[in-house]
C-alpha cells in the first residue's frame, strides 16, 4: 500500500492499536512507518512516554490521549529561548535544509527584482520628471511587491513544514525532510490562503505604524526636523516595523495550528491570538533573535568586505562569494524563530482544543 492508503488506514484505528503497531516497526515497510509516525505525532502520541506509563486502553483511545507537550506552566523567555536553541542544536541539519530553499530562491528573486528595477531605472529621467512615466514606475511596484510576496510564501511553507518536524520528534519519532515537505504539501491550499492573509495584516499594521512615527516626526518634531539626521529617522522606521511586526506574531501560531491540528483558517487565527496572549516577552525574544540576528549574518559578510583597502585588486568572483556567505549565514540564524513558534504552540496546545470548541460554538 501506498502512504495515501495507509495513512487513511491509521486515521480509522485507535490509540492503542497504533501503539501496538509502533512496537512492531522493524516488521514495517518504509511507507507505513512514515504512515504511522505521522499519524501518532498528528495525536500527540508519544510512544516512549506510552510505554512508560503502560496505559490501559481508556488511556490510549484517541479522544483522550494526553500530549506529552503541553503545559500550564508560564514559559520564561530566557528559559523558553535556551530551550529552542538546544531542540535546534540537536537537529541542525533537518531545520537547516528545511529553511535553505526558501532563503536561496528568496535571494535569486531578488537578485532578479534588484537587477531588473536597475534596468529599468536606467531610462528613467532624474527628479519631478519621473512622475511622468507612470507605466515604468508600476512595473517597479510590482516588482517589489511580487517579490515581497514571493518570498513570504516560500518561507511560510518552510515554517509550516518545520512545524511539522519539531512535533514528529517532540513525539519521539525520527523526522525526515521528505516526510515534512509531504505533510505540509497535504494542507497547501489553506495554507496558501493563511500566508495571503497574514501578508496582507502585515502590511496593514506595519503601514499603520509608519504612518504614527512620520506623524511624530512632521508634528512634534516639525520645529528640528532639519536637524534630524537619518539615522534617527530610520531608528523611527525600523522602531515602526518592529511594532507590526510584534502585533503580526500575535497570530504566529495560526501557521503550525493549521498545519498540525487541522485547524482552518479562522480558527488558527483565533487559536493563535488566544495561545499568544500575555507571551509578549517570548514573541519580542523570537522576534529579535530572527529580525536582528538575521540581518547583521546577512550584512556581515558585506561590511567585513567594506574593510579591504581601496587599492587591492578584487576576483570579478568576490561578490557572488559575498552572497554565498551571506545566504549561509542567515541560513544558520533563521531556524531558530520558526522552531520556537512551533515549540511555543506545542507547549501551550492543552488550550486549543478549547478555543477550537469555543470558535465553532460562536
């Protein structure tokens, strides 16, 4: 049988029934074992904690297994940050080439939008007169835009199939690349919608923000705004950015609510905005450790170049090797913020059932 076939198989059997199968995984082919870790790690069924505990079998049905990842408890940042560094030590190279695709064609796109936008930029007349070449200037925005778009995709898809591989080792099971890329694949369409409307509330609120801090700037600074240098000005914009990006990460746990429990698209919404409230301290830690830490491995590269003296004679090759660097570089860093949004929902899922219950009574 195919994984289809047998994973529809498993969906129809108890807890206890696939814990009897777990103990015989050496008799099982490499489809079914692929089946059956899946469908154990969708349950929250960890097999070492079963057989620990030998559950009877009103412990084990499937209505009322107990996650071996949930918690009441109040998750500290420092604690929770120490945490996910450790989960992703311990499983570098499945997150690394989990993300690495997604970093890789989010640079060529904009490599492609950089180079095609300096095309075009070429024919265009300096000052007021560029108004007039409307069409041009479209071409740039949607450019922009579509590679903005494009790349939030791609990285949406990694975070969900990286969601699905810290919960199959939370549960106990070995996950493989091919295995994550297959789960996510299963929930596509949905998860497409999600990216899209998350895109779109991350525009909404990080434009809201930018236009309170030019506000500010041109109110209550109007007396000194010649005075301002641009350092303070992007120290408004980046302040702007970081505060939408905060109210986004109030529904950061939508995407693995979607991907693991089946949720739809409004009830990940709602999940996620219950499961996130008062985490404030652990979004702001995943966020700056994502935001901050992948811009300065990304830049690096860049500004230790910047030190080469003026009259050394560079290879025509150093730049692409900048950019090698540079892909490599934030490929270490990222990892970490999407294990963490989904170790965070792994931890607090003892309340999504509840808020599942609570969406579709409403």
């Amino acid at each position: 049988m195919d994984f289809q076939s047998l994973a529809s198989l498993y969906r129809t059997e108890t807890g206890e029934e696939l814990l009897e199968l777990a103990g015989q995984l050496s008799s099982l082919t490499v489809e079914a074992r692929a089946a059956l870790s899946t469908e154990l790690a969708s349950r929250r069924i960890s097999v070492e904690a079963s057989l620990d505990a030998e559950p009877g079998p009103e412990q084990v049905d499937k209505g009322s297994v107990s996650t071996t990842t949930t918690t009441q408890q109040p998750i500290h940042a420092g604690a929770f940050i120490a945490e996910v560094l450790q989960f992703y030590n311990r499983n570098r190279g499945l997150f690394i080439a989990l993300v690495f695709p997604a970093i890789l064609l989010s640079t060529v796109a904009f490599l492609g939008r950089r180079h095609e936008v300096l095309d075009i930029g070429h024919h265009l007349p300096r000052g007021a007169a560029i108004l007039n070449h409307k069409i041009e200037m479209l071409e740039i925005g949607l450019l922009t835009w579509g590679n903005l778009l494009f790349s939030w995709i791609i990285f949406c898809i990694s975070f969900a199939a990286t969601c699905v591989a810290v919960e199959q080792i939370e549960a106990g099971f070995f996950a493989t690349f091919a295995e994550s890329i297959r789960v996510t694949c299963a929930r596509v369409r949905p998860l497409l919608v999600l990216c899209l409307l998350l895109f779109l509330m991350l525009i909404a609120s990080v434009g809201t923000f930018l236009l309170i801090s030019q506000a500010i700037i041109w109110l209550a600074l109007e007396p000194r705004i010649g005075q301002l240098s641009s350092l303070t000005i992007s120290l408004f914009s980046y302040t702007a950015l970081g505060l939408g990006a905060l109210v986004l990460s109030r529904f950061g746990l939508a995407v693995p609510a979607l991907i693991l429990d089946d949720c739809s698209v409004a009830q990940a919404l709602l999940c996620s905005k219950h499961l996130t409230r008062g985490k404030t301290p652990v979004l702001l830690a995943l966020l700056f450790k994502s935001i901050v830490g992948g811009y300065v491995a990304g830049m690096l590269p860049f500004w230790l170049a910047e030190w080469i003296p003026v009259g050394v004679n560079l290879p025509s090759w150093l730049d692409w090797a900048l950019i090698g660097a540079s892909v490599a570089a934030v490929t270490i860093v990222e990892p970490a913020m999407f294990i963490g949004f989904a170790l965070l929902y792994l931890k607090t899922s003892s309340l999504a059932s509840q808020t599942r219950k609570s969406a579709a009574a409403s």
